[in-house]
C-alpha cells in the first residue's frame, strides 16, 4: 500500500516542530497530472527502448515500498525524524 | 498413492512379507512423512522473511552539539524494488553507469544484479549482522 502521511518532527532544544503531510492528498493531485503526461512517458519509453509497462509497475514498487521507511538522527538536544505511514 | 507404499503393497500381495509387517511398514512410512513435514515446516517457521533493514550509526565524536545518532529502517520491498529499476537501465545507460562507478572505486555491474537472485540474497540477509565497534564510532546494520 501506499504511504499515506509522512510525519516529521523537528527538536532543535528550545523549538520543536512536528508535521503531519496528508500523502495522500498529494497522490490524489498529481493522479491528473501523471495521466495526462502518461502519453509522452509511453513514447519516451518507446524510443529509449524501455518497457513502458515495467517501468509503471516497477515506480509503482518504489512508491509502496516507502512504506515504513524510519529515519531518526539525533545530535545532543537535537533531533530530526521522519516516518513515512 | 506414493512409490514407497505401492512397494509395500506389491510384496504383500506377492507374500513376500505378512500383513503385520506390512502394516508396520507403512506406519513407519506415514510417521517419516510426517517428520519431514514438521521438519519443513519448523525450519519455514523458525526463519520468516526480514521486512526491514536496519542501519544503526553511533558516533561520539564530540562536538559542541554532542555524539550523532543514525537509526534508518528501509523495508526490503523498496530494496526489491529499486535492483528491479536497477535491471530496468538500458544497456547503453548501464555501460555509462558503470564506467562512473568504477572512477569513483567501486568495481559493480549493474548488468550482474537481477531480480531472480534478489529474493535469494534477502533470504540469506535474514542472518546478517554487521558489527562495527571502534572507539568512538558504533555501526550495527542487521534485518528484521
């Protein structure tokens, strides 16, 4: 499944920030936009002898693969985390 | 009905052996059978599929904000994915990519990692552990 948020939270000692992006939303608008370059991507594929098809179903992968993905760095007081859902 | 009770059956019936033995011969079948079931089974189950690798980073070296500390959890089917993509390169692509590489030191073919011997090298990162331990630098990098 695709990652549906993205959850950031930022410390930096005296400030902390945290953030909840609706993923999901962003699919929803560029949903549009991928069919109407879908055209141009199938010819490029065409000429750069790439399996359209593949190359679909192989981003489409990468994107629910995102899933789950956790990264957390931290340095003293500070912290930077983020956690794809 | 399997190879080993057809023979069985074919001695009993040429009188070859009793029906006691027979019976006890292939009682002795169904519980070998079914060692080697629960064999397969328990190694299947004792060894599930890592879903994440893990990359640990802890470095002391102290300055003034203080030791840095790296956790990443990449879950394998973006790994999966991304050595598919890696097959996906056109070869003139490839031939390019792999030039650049080897200048910057590192001898891969692209064209050597494919998909079908992916799934058998996640299978054997089930029980890899990387440990590196120095005196101010921690890395651990392990599958879960």
């Amino acid at each position: 499944m695709i990652p549906l948020f993205v959850v950031i939270r930022w410390h930096t000692g005296r400030r902390q920030l945290g953030l909840w992006l609706p993923l999901f939303l962003a699919w929803l608008l560029l949903l549009p936009l991928l069919l109407v370059l879908l055209p141009f991507f199938v010819i490029g594929c065409l000429l750069a002898r790439m399996n359209p098809w593949r190359l679909i179903v192989t981003g489409w992968q990468l994107v629910t693969g995102l899933r789950g993905t956790n990264i957390d760095i931290q340095q003293g007081e500070k912290q930077f985390q983020v956690r794809m859902v | 009905m399997n190879e080993h009770r057809r023979e069985i059956l074919d001695m009993l019936a040429t009188g070859k052996i009793t029906a006691d033995e027979a019976d006890r011969l292939i009682a002795a079948l169904d519980k070998g059978q079914s060692l080697g079931a629960v064999a397969a089974t328990t190694e299947a189950g004792a060894k599930p599929r890592p879903k994440y690798l893990r990359v640990l980073v802890e470095s002391e070296d102290m300055d003034e904000d203080g030791p840095v500390k790296v956790n990443v959890r990449v879950p394998m089917q973006l790994l999966r994915a991304g050595v598919r993509l890696a097959s996906l390169i056109p070869a003139a692509a490839r031939d390019h990519v792999n030039e650049a590489m080897r200048e910057q030191g590192m001898a891969v073919d692209l064209s050597q990692i494919k998909p079908e011997n992916l799934e058998e090298l996640i299978d054997q990162l089930n029980d890899l552990t990387v440990d590196v331990d120095q005196k101010s630098n921690k890395v651990r990098v392990f599958c879960e």
